[in-house]
C-alpha cells in the first residue's frame, strides 16, 4: 500500500484539517495490507479512514484526480496482532499455547511458512484483504 499525505497551510488547524479529509493520494493498493494499529488509528483520527465491524475503508484521491475526485479502496480485516499458527490460521493466546497446539495438532509436519519453522508466527500488524 503506498499513500501520500497531501498537506496544505489549512493542516495546522486540527479542526480545520479533519473537516477537509480525505486529503491522501492513493498511489498503489496491494491486495493484502499490513499496518500497525497506530497507523490505522492515525488514520481514522485524521478522517481518511473508517471502521465498521471488520471493515477498513480508506478515503484517498485518485491518481491525477483532484480533491473532490474521491476513491475508496475497501479492506476487510483477516487477522489482529498475536499468534497464528501456520498450519491452519487458528488465533493462539500465549508461546505454551502455541507450542502444544502444533505439537499436538500438527506433529511431524515442516512449517508451510519457512521464515517461522516453529509452526506459529507472531503478527505485529493488523493484517488486512481487499475486497
Ligand atoms: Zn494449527
């Protein structure tokens, strides 16, 4: 996901800058996107993002457009910060937890994820599918 903060004199004025978003250029959109809660949550503050139930909604400019040629690009949250397992994508609570869970569940199997051989993967970001 690339994206482009657009600044203006205005921007220094909190209330002002909220009641003019979106003011982001959306320049490439993966179809998975990974961001950090705070970023998400600098976001919906600045108002070029909304929330509701598992949907991210990002408000940008298109490319070459102007500021009243809008462009929502829709994400879906898959999975929040913590332990997954690589095996079948089940949320796990603590490192014992996880442990147990592959040694139980998936006994003698390679990880499918060669950067986690553990067979779990801690995940830092919210972890999010276009729709
Ligand atoms: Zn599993």
């Amino acid at each position: 996901m690339y994206l482009k903060r657009l600044y203006s004199h205005q921007d220094r004025d909190p209330d002002v800058a909220l009641a003019t978003a979106p003011r982001l250029k959306i320049i490439h959109a993966n179809e998975i996107w990974r961001v950090t809660p705070a970023a998400l949550l600098e976001g919906v503050m600045a108002g070029y993002i909304t929330m509701s139930k598992s949907r991210v909604v990002i408000h940008g400019i298109v490319p070459g457009g102007t500021t009243r040629t809008t462009q929502d690009v829709v994400f879906r949250i898959k999975r929040v910060p913590g332990l997954w397992c690589c095996h079948c994508g089940l949320r796990l609570i603590s490192s014992p937890v996880a442990q147990k869970h592959v040694i139980d569940q998936h006994a003698g199997l390679v990880s499918p994820d060669k950067n986690n051989p553990s067979g779990y993967q801690q995940l830092n970001a919210v972890e999010c599918i276009r729709e």
